[in-house]
C-alpha cells in the first residue's frame, strides 16, 4: 500500500503567495507539516512525495522537507521521491550527504531509473542497482551477480535496508514499491 | 549635522569611506548623505545606503537627508534601479527626484526589493528566473542549470535576511560590463540588511570557543568558511555552504561585510584582500555576489554597455 502525495498541490494548499517553488525553511517546515499529517493518518508503510510540478527547490527547504523527514519518520515508515528534476535532485542529493542520509528517487520521465540520493558508496549503488534490476532477493541470489563475497553483499543490503533504500524480511531485500 | 560624502563611484569598496563618514555608530548628529556628485552606484551601493537609513530610523533617530545626485542620467537610473521607490520612505531627500516610476533599465535583473519575510524571497526568486536565464547563459556563457542554481544562491543569500538579521533587509541584482576589475560582464546579486550582524547572531554558539579573537572577523569566518550556524540543526549552515559551491563552479566571488570587518573568497581574476578587520562599523550585513562570465574572449553578445548612470560613470566599473 502506497501513499502519494504531490507536493505541488501541498504548495499550494501552504501559501499564500502564487509559486511552483519550494523556498525558505518556513515553506518548508509548513510542507513537512502536512507531510507527516498524512503520512500519521495512513497505514501505507510507504510514501511517494511527488515533485512532478515543483520547481525550483532550495537547499534550506530540502533540508526541511526531506532530511528532517527522514529523521522523523519512524523506522518502518519508507519515502520515495518521485518526479524529481536534475537540479531537485541535485539540491536533495548535497543536504542529505552532509547529514548521512540517504532516500530512493526517481527521475522525471525519460530520466532513468530509481536511484540513492545522499549518502552512498559505490557498493550500496551497485547492490542498490542490483536489486533493482533482479526485483526481490537475498544476498545468496545477488551475490554472484554482483562478483561479490557473500559477506560484502549481504553488508551492502544491509546498509541499504538501514537507510530503508529497500525492503528487507528474514534475510530478503525488495524494491521499494513504487505503484 | 554630520555630512557624508556618497563617493562618486558607491561599490563595496567605497561603502567603507561612507562608513568612515558616519563615524562612531550610532551618529550623534543627523545625518545628511551627499550624493550630489556620485556617477555610479553598485547594486550594493544601493542597498547599502537604504541600509543605513534605516539602521538610523530604527534606533530612532531622525530620519537622514539625501541631496540625490546632480546629473540627470544618474538620477534617472538610480529610479529605474528602484532606489527612490524605498528611499522615500526612509530619507528626507534633497534635489530633484524622479516623479514617475521609471521602466526599469535593461541591466537591472533585479530592482531594489525589501526582504522581511519567507513570501518576499518566493516574490524575488519567482520573478528573476525568466530575465535571469536569458543574461546567465547567453551572455554569461553558463551552463544551462545555472538559472536554477543562480536562483537557488539567490533565494538561500535573501533568507539569511529573513532568518538571522531580526530585521528586513534588502537585495538587488544587476547585470554589467565591469571593465575595470574584471574586463567582463558580471551579474553581481547585492543583499544588505540592518539586522544585528553576524557577530552578535552568532555570539552564543561560538563565542566561547574564540575567547579574545571574538569579533566580527571570526564570526564571518566561522559562517563562511566554517559553515556555521546560530542553530544547533545539523541541517543548518547549508545556505552559505552552497553558494560557495556554485561560485567555485563559477568562478565567482562572494564578500560579506558586516559590523567592521569584511571577508572575501577572492577568485583569481581579482586581487582583493580575502579578510580585512578594524574597518569604519557599518550596521548589519551585506554581502555581495559577483558571477563572471566564463569565457574569457569578449563575445559581441556580451559586451554591450548597459545602461548608463552619468557621462563618466561607466568607465570605472
């Protein structure tokens, strides 16, 4: 179960001036309000914060919106970014390095795949990567895909299980769905 | 009355003879600011001298007199550059004043806007990205990001206002041919406000650490340099940190004066002094933003002459 929440109408529901744009810490902290409203009222374990019709987004309201959720949001709870332009990417990608965190994106249509912003390491890409392209598996199944020891792959899905990059029950990694 | 004389080229160097002129802060006289023969103001010469006038009219004090300047070209685009508008509000201006709003000048991105609250930075960034994405990649030469990424700066210099000054502020933006430092078109972005500077903003969480070496130097270096911020946020610092990181990109050039010191990150085209402490105190903070363009062979498209502010003001740009 999934919830989607698309922020270009959470903007516009939270200010009183007319803009696609997520600017300033108190735009943001207004935006995350409404975020965790949502995400309080709803058993979906996972939530898409849809960017398809922000657009400019600021490093002080990425840090508002995205970090600062991430830092609340209880440990079962899973965000994904959805929608996101190459420079919202880019903003979300620098504020969320500096705090170690990390979340799952994906790009505007025609942008690619899903992918780490934050905090990462050229092993979690590549299990990350991986796991994508396989779908649902354990560190036995990505294990000789990647050419990796057991022990470091299973290190990777665990970090990125840590992060809740993905999925992970009794020793299995899954996607994070996305629909 | 104490007089000081506006210099007749008002950028961020000559601000600091204006901050000699007003003498120990806060004057004991009424001020009058002598613009009669200035030639050319900075987007920072503008906000700045708002800036003092309203650091006077809040602690009180009678409101300023401004003798605007004599030449009818300057004072012209002085009210294109929106300076007027909000000088009247704040000065008892002297000379003849443009009546009418005037068309902005083609140069002037941005005119004089007041920056008190999280909607005037959505109002200033909303309306600069059409005008500015023209100026940053075709006649800057910047990649095609940059518009997003100028306002990104833009937006995180005017929300240090909002967040840290405890007062409103100004900005401006203005694109030229500055000949003289750089032999280029730059697009230099100015954000002064009368807030409490960053000595003070920043003396509960740092001060301690610095003992004696305390002061308006150190407090810049530690937001600059260091990143550091008034809050204890581990997401906090991020605002400075980023525009640092585009105008390495840019070869650009950030300076914030506040109290009496001023600190630069100084590219190699310039030859400023990155840190200069013991300056005249000016009230509050200004910072400038200086974005080059990135080729260094002059391009017909980029080397028009905006519009001027006086028979001889251009050539000392």
């Amino acid at each position: 179960m999934i919830l989607t929440i698309r922020l270009g109408e959470v903007l516009r529901e939270t200010l009183t001036v007319r803009s696609r744009d997520l600017l300033t810490r108190p735009t943001g902290a207004a935006v995350r309000s409404s975020i965790e409203e949502a995400i309080a009222a709803t058993p979906c374990p996972t939530t898409l914060l849809d960017f398809e019709a922000v657009g400019l987004i600021d490093f002080s309201c990425a840090d508002e919106v995205v970090a600062k959720l991430l830092r609340r949001t209880e440990a079962d709870q899973y965000v994904v970014l959805l929608g996101l332009d190459d420079t919202q990417a880019e903003a979300i990608d620098h504020v969320l390095a500096r705090q170690d965190l990390a979340v799952a994106a994906l790009p505007r249509s025609g942008g690619g795949g899903c992918r780490v912003l934050g905090r990462t390491t050229p092993d979690l890409i590549q299990a990350f990567d991986a796991l994508h392209a396989l779908g649902e598996g354990n560190a036995e199944r990505l294990a000789p895909r990647l050419g990796w020891t057991l022990e470091r792959t299973a290190d990777a899905l665990h970090t990125l299980a840590l992060h809740r990059l993905v999925l992970a029950a009794a020793g299995t990694y899954a996607p994070l769905p996305l629909q | 009355m104490r007089v000081v004389t506006v210099p007749h080229y008002l950028d961020d160097k000559a601000l600091d003879a204006v901050a000699g002129g007003l003498g120990p802060w806060p004057p004991e006289e009424r001020v009058l600011f002598d613009a009669r023969a200035t030639r050319w103001a900075s987007p920072y010469g503008f906000t700045a001298l708002l800036t003092a006038a309203q650091a006077l009219r809040e602690l009180g004090l009678e409101a300023p007199r401004l003798a605007v300047p004599e030449d009818d070209e300057v004072r012209s685009y002085w009210g294109k550059a929106g300076f007027f508008r909000h000088a009247r509000e704040l000065f008892e201006l002297h000379g003849r004043v443009p009546r009418r709003p005037p068309a902005e000048a083609s140069d002037v991105l941005l005119p004089v806007t007041p920056v008190r609250a999280s909607e005037d930075v959505h109002a200033v960034v909303g309306g600069i990205q059409e005008h500015a994405a023209r100026i940053l990649t075709s006649e800057l030469g910047l990649e095609t990001a940059a518009t997003m990424r100028f306002s990104m700066a833009l937006s995180e210099a005017c929300q240090n206002v909002v967040e840290h000054a405890g007062t409103g502020g100004w900005v401006a933006v203005h694109s030229f041919n500055w000949r003289v430092r750089l032999g280029r078109r730059v697009v230099v972005i100015a954000v002064s406000d009368a807030g409490v500077g960053f000595r003070q903003s920043l003396e509960a969480a740092e001060a301690r650490k610095h003992g004696d070496r305390w002061g308006d130097a150190t407090a810049l270096e530690a937001a600059l340099i260091h990143n550091v911020s008034r809050f204890r946020d581990p997401g906090r610092g991020q605002g400075l940190a980023a525009i640092k990181r585009y105008l390495d990109m840019w070869k650009g050039k950030i300076s914030i004066r506040s109290g009496t010191a001023r600190l630069a990150i100084v590219p190699a085209w310039d030859d400023d002094t990155p840190l200069e402490d013991g300056l005249p105190y000016f009230p509050g903070a200004q910072v400038q933003i200086v974005i080059p363009e990135q080729e260094r062979e002059k391009r017909e498209q980029g080397t028009g002459e905006g519009e001027g502010q006086g028979r001889g003001g251009r050539g000392n740009r």
